[in-house]
C-alpha cells in the first residue's frame, strides 16, 4: 500500500492509525503514478469488521484535491498581493469596526504610534490621538457620511513626538453589504 505514495514513511502512519483509532479523515497524501506524475490527495479509511467483531480490513478512499491546491495557491497569493500593497503604503492605514475598535494595520501605523500591529488590534481607535473625541467624531462622520476628507488630527507616539495628519477614510462593505 506504501509504495504508492510520495512519502511511504508518512503513508504508513496513516494505514497504521486507522488501526489504532479505527479510521482516519482528511489524512493527506500524495499517489506516484507510474509515469512520475504525482496527485495530491485526502485519504479517509475505516476498519471493516466480521459479524464478531474481528477487523478484516481496510475500507479506504482517497479524493483527488488537485483543483482545491490550486485554488488555495491562488487565494494565498491574492492575500499576499493584498497585504504588500497596504504594507507598502508609507501612510499609516488603520481599519477600525462601527465599534471603534482597531481591526487592521499596516507598518506604517506601527512606526507612527510606536505600538506593534497585535498591541493595536482591538484597542480604541481614539487613543492615539491628541484629541480622542475629535478622531472619535471623525470615524463617526465616515460611518454616517460614507466617506470623510483631509479631517485634520494629530498621532501621539509612545516617545511623545505628535505627528498632525489629514484623516482621509471611507467604509468599506462586505459581499452582503
């Protein structure tokens, strides 16, 4: 049965864990063809038994998950074109959630706060400001407005450097709007 995967090492363990637990799921593998060619692939396997209860085999499927690696590829390149270019913007971009809350920043943000990315996320969007109830009525006028422009605010670093900036920010909506 092992000669027939990529990794008969790894093959074996999961023929043995079905054994061992009496079935296996999702176990990935990767079949060898004869002519080389190799195909990733999800085994899924169950112990069959006799009418006493003695197991006289392996029940197992293996499905073909070519197209879905393909498509996972695709989208892990998608998210990191996406992610490049927010972190490639020397301005700092903040996304911020109806509630205030920090969902999403990119380095720039770090550099001009002098917090890191997992310090920022989830934390109130007005307390790097100099005036938190002005940056909290400029997020308001996005949520209620759509959009707002050149809204004047200053970032305060953690070593005190106040850095006055122009608020530009519109909402962004999900597939369902």
């Amino acid at each position: 049965f092992c000669s027939y995967f990529s990794d008969p090492v790894h093959a074996r363990e999961g023929y043995e864990k079905v054994f061992l637990q009496g079935y296996v799921r999702d176990y990935p593998l990767e079949i060898v063809h004869k002519d080389g060619k190799r195909t990733p692939v999800l085994y899924n396997a169950s112990v069959y038994k006799n009418k006493n209860g003695d197991i006289q085999g392996v029940f197992a499927a293996a499905r073909d998950i070519t197209e879905i690696e393909k498509i996972q590829k695709r989208l892990e390149d998608s998210y990191a074109y996406t992610r490049n270019l927010i972190e490639a913007n020397p301005d700092p971009l903040v996304t911020i959630g109806p509630d205030g809350k920090i969902q999403d920043v990119n380095h720039a943000t770090e550099m001009a706060t002098g917090f890191l990315r997992e310090n920022l996320i989830g934390t109130d969007f007005c307390s790097y400001f100099s005036d938190p109830a002005m940056a909290r009525e400029g997020y308001e006028l996005v949520f209620s407005q759509g959009y707002v422009r050149d809204y004047p605010l200053e970032i305060i670093h953690t070593d005190g450097h106040i850095t006055p900036v122009l608020y530009n920010a519109s909402v962004y909506l999900d597939k369902n709007g």
